[in-house]
C-alpha cells in the first residue's frame, strides 16, 4: 500500500493498519448481525454503520475487529475522547523538518481511502461538533470535508464502519441527526459459563484450572447479581494472580491466596463480598429513602415558603 495519496493536490500521509487479531467467543448471533450490517445486496445499496452497545469490558471492539478479520480487510481504530477535534477525526498539519507543512490521513481517513474498515472506540466519548464534520459520510453522500487541507475527501466503496459504546453515562449525548445514521444497535451481554472461560483461556492459555474456574465463578456471580465486573476485569484478575504465585518459588502463595490478593488489587476491597456490594448498590439506587421535590432544592422543610410547609398554629386553631 503506497504510503500517501493526492486529493485536489494535496498529498495525505496514510495511518497503519491495527494489527490485532480478534477472535471472537460465543455470541456468535451479534456476529452475524454485524457482518450483515457491512453486506451491500445491490448496486445501489449502501453498507449500513452500527452502534455496538455494551458495559466496558464486554468485548465490543473485539467483536469489531473479528468481524474485520472475517472480512480479510485492513483494520484502523480510532479512540474517541471527549476533546476530539473534527481536524483530529479527518486530517491533521504537520510540521515537517524541511519546514513544510504535511498533512497526515487519521485511521479513519485512511480506511476510506483504501476501502478498510474503521472502528470509532467509544464514539459516546465524543462532542457534537466532531460528530457533525462526520453527518456526510455516514448518510448516502458517503464524503468528508476536510477544512484544514481544503478538500473533500470520498469513501472507497469498500469502506465499512462501527461504533462501539459503552452503555453507562456518556461525556456527550449524541445528537439525534447523528444516532439516526448509526443503525442499527447491536447489543452484547455478559457471556455464558462456557464462553467465558473459552475466554480466558484464549488469553491465557497457561492458566490453571484452579484460577480459571476461581475466576469463572466470580464473573458469573457479578453478572448475575448486575455488577460492572466484567470478562476483562477477570482477566486482569487472573493474569495479576499467576504472577503473585510465581514470584517467589522459596515461598510461592498458595493459588487461592494469589487470586484473592488480585482480586482485591485489580478491583478493590468491595469485590470481596458480591453479595454486600449489590445489595450497597441497591440501598443507593432505591432504598426507602423518599424522593425529594424541588421544593427541598430551594427551601428546608420548616420554610412557610415549602410548598409542602405545615402551620401547626393553624392546624391546632382548626382543631378548636
């Protein structure tokens, strides 16, 4: 792949293609959505741009960039953040060290240009302003115009697209012209038992099956009780826990010992107790605790100007 291209005169230094490889466990629906979504059944039908929805950790970008894989196109991610520049999102001036100013193609840029796929990680991460340079090319007019360069910039027809959001609170809320270009939603749940220790065993195929299994059941138990642990945070778990019980052979931590010590390292003390910390969770989401007004915003309770305010005077005068 030649390492620039000219649009309009300008030459545009291409980004490298991601070269993880993704293989994706269980779930093997979602999959197929996905790749349905990026199939074109016409001449004149165009690829459609989901929204990958799922609790941090879930495996969004993996599902992505298997489904990238399956495809045997180049890959090219893109972090989102919440100072995202439109001009960090299409192309970038450089000062060369002849002087020069060069203009460097991101990863999205690049993936239009040589008909790859592109990840957006985390788009909810993004403001509405780098979101609007991107309303062309995610409709039928399929461009990007690039202010800094002076140019506009057309989609190869191979060019695919995903979002990946996390589904707990955003920095931004995307604009609805935007989330109705990103469909469908695609959503991820936990995995199964079997997954998810296909899982980890993919990762870590030198673990033993005490830590698998001792990890395993924990994950499942925060699933099932609604926690945001997830298969990465498990993970970490294991992998922190290997190390502890290899580090020292003279007086090696027993693997239970090690697992907790990670456990309570990687995702703190809270995680020691499953049980406690959902029903903490609860307590501060519901509870008994009754709802305030907005009166109780502006005025304490006792205040004759509460709306909800009480004059024992008059009420013991009633009584009379």
């Amino acid at each position: 792949m030649s390492k620039f291209v000219e649009i309009g005169g300008v030459r545009l230094f291409l980004s490298e293609p991601d070269p993880t490889n993704g293989q994706w466990i269980g779930q093997g629906e979602v999959l197929k959505q996905l790749l349905a979504c990026w199939l074109v059944v016409d001449d004149v039908d165009l690829p459609l741009t989901p929204r990958l929805v799922g609790a941090p950790g879930i495996g969004k970008t993996t599902l992505a960039i298997a489904g990238a894989r399956v495809r045997k196109q180049p890959l090219y991610i893109y972090q989102c953040t919440a100072d995202t520049r439109p001009e960090d999102l299409l192309v970038t001036p450089v000062l060369a060290e002849s002087g020069k100013i060069v203009y460097h193609a991101s990863t999205l840029v690049t993936a239009m240009l040589t008909g790859g796929i592109c990840v957006l990680d985390e788009g909810n991460r993004m403001n509405e302003k780098s979101w609007a340079s991107l309303a062309a090319l995610l409709d039928h007019r399929r461009y990007v115009e690039s202010i800094v360069a002076g140019i506009t910039i057309p989609a190869h027809r191979d060019f695919r697209c995903a979002i990946t959001m996390n589904d707990d609170e955003s920095t931004f809320e995307i604009p609805d012209y935007i989330l109705s270009r990103l469909q469908p939603t695609l959503e991820l749940s936990h995995p199964a038992r079997e997954d998810e220790l296909a899982i980890l065993k993919y990762h870590l195929p030198f673990a033993d099956d005490e830590m698998l299994n001792l990890t395993v059941e924990f994950l499942q138990q925060a699933h099932e009780l609604k926690l945001d642990f997830s298969t990465r945070d498990g993970i970490n778990v294991l992998r922190y826990a290997i190390k502890r019980a290899a580090q020292d052979s003279t007086h090696p931590l027993s693997k239970d010992v090690a697992w907790r010590e990670s456990l309570h390292r990687c995702l703190g003390e809270e995680a020691l107790d499953l049980k406690e910390l959902a029903e903490r969770k609860r307590s501060t989401l519901g509870g008994n605790v009754v709802p305030m007004g907005l009166g109780d915003f502006f005025f304490s309770p006792d205040d004759p100007l509460h709306p909800d305010y009480e004059d024992d005077e008059e009420d013991d005068e009633d009584d009379e």
